[in-house]
C-alpha cells in the first residue's frame, strides 16, 4: 500500500492511476445505458420510464455502498498512510461485514412494503405492472449489488485500480448478454433486465471476496474489531457521497412527477434518456476523483504537503479542461445520443433532444463540484463535503424544479440543474480557499523550506540558550 500511494506522483503518474476508475465509471454507466436501450427497444417507452420511476429505489443500494466505500476509504489510506497497517485491515472487515448486516436490512424491508414505496414513487396504474417486477427483482439483489459497488471503490484503496476495472468490465459483459438473451429470446420484459443487473453483480461481487480473503493482498480481510467510532466516522466522511444518490433518487422522483404533471407519460421517458446521458459524461469527474481520493488521503495521513499541494492543483487543471471537452461532446452529439433510445419525429425525441441543449451547460461546472466534495471527503471532513453534495443535489436543485418551471413551464424542468450546479459552484470555490491552509494543499515547496529553516535555527537558538544555562551552573 505504501509503495502504491506513498510514491511521488506527476501530472501523468497521477493521471495514470485515475484512468481505471475513469473507465470503470465510463463502462458502468454505458452498460446501464445500453441495458436502458434494450428495454426502450424491445419492451418498449413505458417500460424505459418505469426504470427511472424505480430509480430511486437502486438509488438507495448505491447510498449505502458508497458512503461506507468512500467514508471507509478515506479512513484506511489515512491510517496505512500513519504506518498503522493492522488497525487499517480490521477497520477494513468491520465495515465490509456491516455493509453487508445493511444490506440485508434493506433487503427485509423493502420486500415488506414493496407496494407501497411503488406507488409512493410516481408509479402510474400504466406503469405499476412494471415498476413492481423491476422493483421485486433488483431488491433480491440489493446485499450483492452494495458489495460489488463497495469493492470497485476499495480495490483502489488496496492498490489494484486495474483489478477493479477487469472486474467491472467481466461483470459489466455478463450483465449485457444477460439482458439480451433474458429481454429478447427469452422474452422477460423488464424482470428479465433486472435480474441480468443483479447476476452481472456476483461475479464482481464473489471475485472481490476471494481476493480480500487473500493473506498476501496488500489488503485483506482479518478478525475485526468491533468499533462504533470507525463505524460512525466512516458513515460521516461518506455521508457527502451517501447525500449525492439519495438526493439524486429524490430528484429523479420530483422531475418525475413535474414531467408527468407537465407532458406525462412520454416526459419521463424523456428525462430518463437525458439522465443518462448526464450519468454517461458526469463518470468522468466521479471516476476520477473517486480514483485519487486514497492519494489525497494518503498524502494528508503521512504530511507530504508539497506532493498534496501538486495533486490538488493537477486535479483542478484536470477538471477545468476534461469540462470543456465534456461540454462539446454534449452538444455536439446530442442528437445521436438521444436516437440511440428513440427514433426522431416522436414526442419523446423531441423532448429529449431540447432537454439536452438546455442541460448540457451543467456539464462546464459540476465537475468542480464533484471533485471539491470528493477531496473534502478524503480530508475526513464529512460535513463540508455532505454540504456541497447537499446543495448540488437537493438543496438548489429541489428549488430549481419546484420555482423555475413555474415560469419556463418545461424548460424550467430542464434547466433545475445547470441553476443547481452554478449556485453550487460559489460554495465549493469559498470552501477550497477557506481550508486551503488547514489541509495543507496551498502549502508552496518553498513555505516549507522556510519553516523548516525557522524550526532549525529555534532548535539551534534553544540547545544555545541550555548550554548557556548549564555553564551558568557550573
């Protein structure tokens, strides 16, 4: 782990390590998209929108996964960073094994009031059938899918980014064919896309176990401290990642019911295709800054301020350029992105491709966005990073979808979001600037040169004044 995360990282090295993650969110989010395209194509729109009604539901396995991920990450590397490698791996096992206890939980309750939180979610008597065999299905799953999502952010902190990917892409493969062969030939409908969701988590899921029961990993599973402390921390640092998919599965639930009170049915399959695309082109910030995060953590544990002070400004240089490229390949390729889920001349075409010209400006913003909760995360600050999450994800946006469209009518819907991310943008600037000091990233090679010198000519001045005092006695 030391050798992995302790090393001095250029733009490029950095870069270089980042990339796995990257890919692994690109990958993930096209397999979900490609998944959404076989049901738009073979079952049908209403089918698509009972997806995204479900949304937040599968939503709710990603909040818990990726708050004890990233939360227990930021823990681990911070404490391998210390050179407590021991306490690190119990920590590790601890919040593995509750993950799972949470899991199971979720698995009870959700099965129990199944017909309720359908129809609490925006279910229309046209879409009930669906969203119900959707829904039942992914919760059988749901202990698998947290796991499988937990072990593609900690095979990073373990040093193997590249093992992750390999596992996100086999499982990611079979979850495609899967789907294919269960909607198509065998003529499932949507249970048949969300059971190939839930197989395509166990492999993933079962190779991840295996190798953290591996003695010789750089992080493996040991016989667990019971902690309520790490527990309780780990919650805290995650809960700004915890924030962003529930309020992600809030909001997808509000622009739901706003596109149903303003188009209906065809405007949530519309949204459904733009939600898409964001999650497709927004993979690029979250993989990234979701790939360094155990640096950053790591650099701040073992006081490297010159090396931390390079990654921080390497990251924003990064995420100010890839927003540029992101915002050009959105509106350029609006059209055929919106085609690969319906054809054009239908409602749901048209609906689409205006939402995507309007949204797409969210793009040059929100990775500043995401990259600041991320490091604040790494920094153990839970609550400054819950809050820029917050504010992105539901505070802004929850008053952009309810107070815009009150004027621009569907557009309004629209632009939620591009008006959530700016907002954001102001807090997320003031808080890099008002911690810049406190962790150390605005730190210059040179400052602690200087006070490394200062240190040694008080250490000097001190020894000077004990001889002194000692030849006085004498």
């Amino acid at each position: 782990m030391s050798t992995t995360l302790g090393k001095n990282y250029s733009f490029g090295t950095l870069l270089k390590f980042a990339t796995p993650t990257i890919i692994m969110m690109l990958i993930s989010a096209l397999y979900s998209i490609v998944d959404g395209v076989f049901v738009a194509r073979f079952v049908g729109a209403d089918a698509l929108s009972a997806v995204n009604i479900i949304m937040p539901l599968y939503s709710v396995f990603w909040s818990v996964a990726i708050m004890f991920a990233t939360g227990g990450s930021a823990i681990i590397a911070r404490k391998m960073g210390e050179g407590n490698d021991y306490e690190a791996k119990q920590d590790f096992t601890l919040i593995v094994l509750f993950a799972i206890l949470i899991g199971v939980v979720v698995l009870v309750v959700g099965l129990v009031f199944l017909k309720p939180i359908v129809t609490a979610l925006g279910a229309t008597p046209s879409l009930y059938d669906y969203c119900y065999e959707y829904a039942f299905v992914l919760l059988l799953f749901s202990p698998i899918i947290i796991i499988k999502s937990m072990f593609e952010y900690l095979m990073v902190t373990a040093g193997k980014p590249k093992l992750g990917l390999a596992l996100s892409m086999f499982g990611g493969a079979a979850h495609l064919i899967l789907a294919y062969v269960f909607i198509e030939p065998m003529q499932m409908g949507i249970a048949g896309a969300a059971l190939a969701t839930g197989l395509g988590c166990l492999i993933p899921a079962f190779a991840g176990v295996a190798y953290f029961f591996h003695k010789k990993s750089l992080l493996y599973f040991v016989k667990p401290s019971w902690n309520w402390r790490v527990l309780l921390e780990s919650c805290g640092n995650g809960a700004s990642e915890m924030v962003v998919n529930l309020s992600e599965g809030v909001t997808t639930l509000l622009f739901n019911l706003a596109m149903l009170k303003y188009v209906g049915e065809s405007g949530v399959a519309a949204i459904t295709i733009v939600l898409y695309a964001q999650w497709l082109l927004v993979s690029v910030y979250a993989g990234y800054s979701s790939g360094i995060a155990p640096i950053i953590s790591y650099k701040y544990g073992s006081e490297d301020w010159p090396q931390l002070r390079k990654i921080v400004r390497a990251s924003y240089v990064f995420i100010i350029i890839s927003s540029v490229v992101v915002l050009a390949i959105s509106y350029l390729g609006a059209k055929e992105m919106v085609m690969v889920f319906s054809d054009p001349g239908t409602e749901v075409y048209t609906l689409a491709l205006r939402g995507m010209y309007l949204f797409a400006i969210s793009f040059l913003f929100v990775g500043v966005n995401v990259f600041a909760s991320s490091m604040f995360t790494a920094f153990s600050n839970g609550r400054v990073s819950a809050l820029i999450s917050f504010l992105r994800t539901f505070g802004f946006l929850i008053l952009g979808i309810l107070v815009l469209p009150l004027f621009m009518g569907v557009d309004g819907v629209w632009i939620s979001i591009p008006f959530a991310e700016v907002a954001t943008l102001a807090f997320s600037i003031f808080f890099t600037i008002r911690y810049a000091e406190e962790y150390g990233y605005c730190r210059s090679i040179e400052e602690e040169e200087k006070k490394e010198k200062s240190r040694e000519k008080k250490d000097v001045a001190l020894e000077h004044v004990k001889e002194k005092t000692s030849s006085c006695y004498l």
